[in-house]
C-alpha cells in the first residue's frame, strides 16, 4: 500500500445524536483503497455508531459519507452495499434458518441480476446463473474453511465459526470496502490469529478493509492506520506505533485524565 | 467496484463436484415429487363416485392456491396478511360480475381477476410495505373489513347477501364446464401452475432473498436486497394467485355469496397456514387438506364443530410448533431424546 493511493471511503464533519448524548461529534478520516484501517476505543466511543453510520442502518445527524467519490450518505443501507460496502455484525445477523451454503449464498445477491419472473420460468440463464452463485459460494466456504459445514443449518455454528460465516457472506459480494464490526471478539486466541491472518490474506488481493476490534495484538499487528474514538471524537489517528505511544490514547485508555 | 459480470470469476480452491451434484439432485427431486403428486390428483374425477366427492377435489386445490400463497407470504417472507380472503373475494366478484353483468366471455374472468386482487394489492402494499412492523396485517385488515361491507351493499352489482346468480359456466365452444368433473382439469392445471411457481420462486435467488428479509432485515439490506420491493412482489404476486382462486370458485359453483370472503376466513386461513406449517412448502398442501375436510369430517357434530376444530388446532401447535409439516421433525427429536 502506497502513502498517496487514492481516498476509498472519506468521512466528513460527521455527527450523530441521540436525543442529548452526542455519540459521534465532527468526526473527519480517510480510508485509502487497500489499507487496513482500524478504530478503536473504549466502551461507549461511538465505534459501533460510526459503522453503522457508515452502512446506513442509522442516520447521521450532520457531515457527509464519501465512497469512490459519491456521496452515499443519502442512500439506503441496501444501495450503499450495491456500491460495493459489505459488512459483518458484532451481533450476528446469521439467517439461521438457511443451511451454511444458503448464507454465502444471499451474500452473491448484488452480484448476480435474475428476477422474480425467470427465477418462477425457470429460464436457462437463471439455473446457470444459480450454479454460477453455488459456485462461488463453495469456493468461499473453501477460503474460510467452512467446506465441511456447507448442507448444515447455519444454526448448527460455533459462535466463532458463524463469525467467519458473516466473512463470507459479506465476501460473496465481492465489495470495495469490508467493514468488519469485531470480529475477533469472543473466539479463542487461535481463532483470533486465523481471523488476522485472513484479514492480511483479504487485504494481499487487493480488499480495502475498516475494522472495529477490542484485540490490541491484532489491531497493532494487521493494521496500517488506526483511528482512536473517544466520547464519539478522534483523539488520534496514524501509524500503530505512533498511536501507542499518544498520550492522549493512554489517558482515554488508562483513565488519567478527562478529555472533556 | 467490480462489475457484475465477475459474478462467475473463480475465487480460490478446487470445487467439490460431487457434493454439488448431489446437492442438484436433491432439489430436483423436491420437484419430481411434485410432479408425481399432481399427477396422481388429476385421478380424483375419475375415481369420483359422484359430484360431490370431485366437488371436494376442486375447494381442496382451489384452498390450496389460497394457502400455499400466504404460506409464501407469511413463512418465507415474514410478512402477514389478515385480507387474503379479501383478494380472494375480489378475484370471485371480479370474474363472476364480468360474466353474470357484463356478459363478457367467461374466460376472461381468470387473468381479469388476477389482475384485479394484484392491483389492489399494490394499493395497499406501497404505502403499508414503506413502514417497518406490521402494518400489512393492519392495513389488510381494513381492506378486508371494506370489502365485506362492499360485497353485501352493491347490491346492484354482487347481489347483495342473496349472493351473485347468473355467472356462466366456462365453456369449449359449445361444451359447457357446467359439472364439477367438467370444472376439474381446469382447477388442477391452474393449481398445478401456482405450485410449481411457488417452488421454483423460494428455490431462486429471488426466494433466498425474500428468506433472508424475514430472518434479519438488517443482514439483507447489508447484502443489498431491496426489501420493500420484495415485500411487495411477494404480496401482489400471492394476491394475484388469492384472485385466480376466486374465479375459479366463481366458476365452479357458478355462485358466490359474502360470508365466504369474510375477515373470519382471512383468519382461519392464516391458522392453516401456521396448521400446516409455515415456511415448509409441504404445510400448504396439509393446511389445505384440514381447511377442506375439517368441516366435512365434523359435519355430524353440528354445533360442536368450531370448539374440536380449535381445540384440534391447539393441541397440533402445542406439540408440533412447526406444524403438521414440521411434525415429523418434533418426532424424530423426541425419538432422540427418549431411545430406551
């Protein structure tokens, strides 16, 4: 990833407010096509907030979204993710009555085009279409290593394992910009390593991740830039060394001192 | 962004044939069962010993149409309409009045009918749909309460509460469906059609999506599935089917009177549904079995028919929650638990 490559996501004067509690105020960053950018902060910062700003399932209340330079700030969540923003959910959002295959299979939606009156015909470039769409999805259980899984009920996964399972359903839509919401939280120190090294893995072909994550080693480890929220501002953003080291960062993490 | 053409670009690793082989075949054989029973049921005219028995044939698939649509409509989509007997009612005011008033060919009646049910689906759908929550189930529950009102009071036009008379049978130039065997084929091919559509839309990345909605409106948006457009092809299109069956009842018994397109029978069409099983494909055609022959089987009961018939229900919903459909799967998980 090079210093000037050209700005994927740009974040402008952004605020949320809900009723008196300001959960993100005049936020500014950048997310620069193939970086691994992560946010962080303690509990209450607005992290979650912020994506789901970004994704369209909340309306910001001031500041603008821009991605691949168009405003989506005025989009519904389902537009936004036709422009290529997939993501994944700290809650899970597993559509656990569809087995494991199905999942990844709504996840190929926006990349593939036939509508009601083919899918009831039946038409030869439907059925095409549709092993075109089970194709792919195999192909991305394959990556995530949840092959084995794929006729199961999605209900059936570890905690952990649906995690991955949100990967490849946000994957299938071969997206731009991935916005993972935590998704190493909850699962043993190996499967954080393997979430890591798939996020790397992403981001060697080419995929431009944003990612929440509490796991320091992780963040420090995958991440190009890190953004700090604290209170819903930005306390810091840069390098993981020079974030390490920002006493600001130490203070809003350690409780020093009142940033208010 | 990628263009959609890279819908099919490989992404890594070898591709198990085998296992999607298999998979193919599964979903051929849902389809090849189907086929199978529809052929079996085009033997009820034959072994029919009188008109009555075929008669019951023909409310059987024509509550089949009913039922496997909402079925669609609530299980697979997650959305509930309180006025499908409404569209129903409509569809068999539409095709009769076109006959019996108008004096237009007969025929006509089955596309006019769909057309009527599905447009006024539209009317409620694009505003009630926009809103998250139920306000289908309201706004149908309106629209239902309207239409009752309107069958009995448009005298002029429905016949009021004496019913409409006059519709003309469906006829091959001269020959005349006139009988319950005649009326048959007519009723089991368009059944057959709906089912069959219904099967190939839930088995389609269009049924995937309408799942998907019900499951976790939030994870489809994400996955850029307009839901409301959904909501709304899965309402008006079960509308539509709600409309093709009331003109095949309208053409059937040559009648059609307004207690039968009631808010009750709206009612007792979304328990069919939760009877049979909702979201199982094979729960409408059991729901469409009880809704048929429940009242023919408790007839001798009189006036105890309603309290078996409820308590029935209750007792099916408490111990199978996945209907009668999903009553084998309850079996199998007590098998489970309780092998000696």
């Amino acid at each position: 990833m090079s210093e000037r490559a050209a700005t994927l996501l740009d974040v402008r004067g952004l605020a949320c407010r809900f009723g008196g509690l300001q959960a993100i105020a005049d936020l500014d960053f950048a997310v620069r096509q193939g970086e691994i950018k992560a946010i962080i902060g303690p509990n209450g910062a607005g992290k979650t907030t912020l994506f789901n700003m970004i994704s369209g399932v909340i309306a910001p209340s001031a500041g603008q979204i821009v991605l691949s330079g168009e405003a989506i700030d005025r989009l519904p969540s389902f537009r936004r993710a036709r422009r290529g923003l997939s993501r994944t959910f700290q809650n899970l959002q597993i559509f656990k009555d569809m087995t494991v295959l199905e999942n990844v299979m709504v996840g190929c939606h926006t990349r593939s085009q036939c509508g009601t009156v083919q899918a009831i015909l039946r038409t030869p470039h439907s059925l095409s279409e549709e092993r075109a769409i089970r194709d792919r999805s195999l192909e991305l259980l394959a990556k995530l290593g949840l092959s084995e899984r794929a006729d199961e009920p999605a209900a059936s996964l570890s905690f952990g394992e649906s995690k991955l399972l949100e990967i490849a359903r946000a994957l299938a839509a071969a997206p731009s910009l991935l916005l993972l919401d935590e998704p190493a939280a909850g699962v043993s120190h190996n499967a954080a390593l393997r979430v890591g090294e798939l996020i790397r893995e992403l981001n060697r072909d080419g995929l431009t991740v944003l990612l929440v994550e509490h796991n320091m080693g992780l963040v420090m480890d995958i991440s190009h830039s890190i953004l700090v929220l604290d209170h819903g501002r930005k306390i810091a953003e840069g390098s993981p060394g020079a974030v390490r080291n920002d006493p600001a960062v130490l203070a809003a993490y350690l409780g020093e001192d009142d940033d208010a | 962004m990628a263009k959609p053409s890279d819908a099919v670009d490989p992404i890594a690793g070898p591709i198990n044939t085998a296992a999607r082989d298999e998979r193919g075949r599964a979903l051929m054989g849902g389809r090849s069962l189907l086929f199978i029973f529809w052929l079996a049921l085009l033997a009820i005219p034959l072994v029919g010993l009188n008109d009555y028995l075929v008669s019951l044939g023909t409310s059987f698939l024509i509550n089949l149409i009913l039922i496997a649509g909402l079925n669609v409509l609530i299980g697979y989509c997650g959305q509930i309409s309180l006025g499908h007997a409404g569209f129903y009612g409509l569809g068999a005011y539409a095709a009769g009045i076109l006959s019996a008033k108008l004096g237009l060919n007969p025929w006509l009646g089955l596309p006019v009918a769909c057309l009527v049910s599905a447009i006024a689906a539209l009317v409620i759908g694009i505003p009630a749909l926009r809103l998250k929550g139920h306000y289908l189930a309201m706004a149908t529950l309106g629209f239902n309460a309207i239409l009752a009102v309107l069958f009995d009071q448009l005298v002029s036009w429905t016949g009021g509460p004496n019913g409409l008379l006059g519709v003309k049978p469906l006829a091959f130039g001269s020959f005349a469906l006139s009988s319950q065997a005649r009326i048959f084929p007519i009723v089991w091919l368009c059944a057959g059609l709906v089912m069959f559509a219904l099967l190939n839309l839930i088995q389609s990345r269009v049924g995937r999506a309408i799942r998907a909605i019900a499951t976790s409106q939030i994870a489809a948006d994400s996955l850029g599935i307009d839901a409301f457009r959904y909501k709304l092809i899965v309402f008006v299109l079960t509308a539509g089917m709600a409309g093709l069956a009331g003109s095949l009842y309208v053409e059937s018994n040559l009648y059609a009177s307004p207690e039968s397109f009631g808010f009750s029978s709206s009612i007792l069409l979304v328990a069919m549904v939760a009877l049979g099983g909702w979201g199982r494909y094979g729960g409408a055609i059991l729901g469409a079995l009880i809704y048929t022959g429940a009242p023919e089987l408790l007839r001798t009961f009189q006036d105890a028919q309603l309290l078996i018939f409820g308590a029935g229900m209750i007792a099916v919903l408490l111990f199978f929650p996945g209907g009668l459909a999903g009553a084998g799967d309850s079996i199998a998980c007590l098998w489970q638990r309780y092998r000696p």
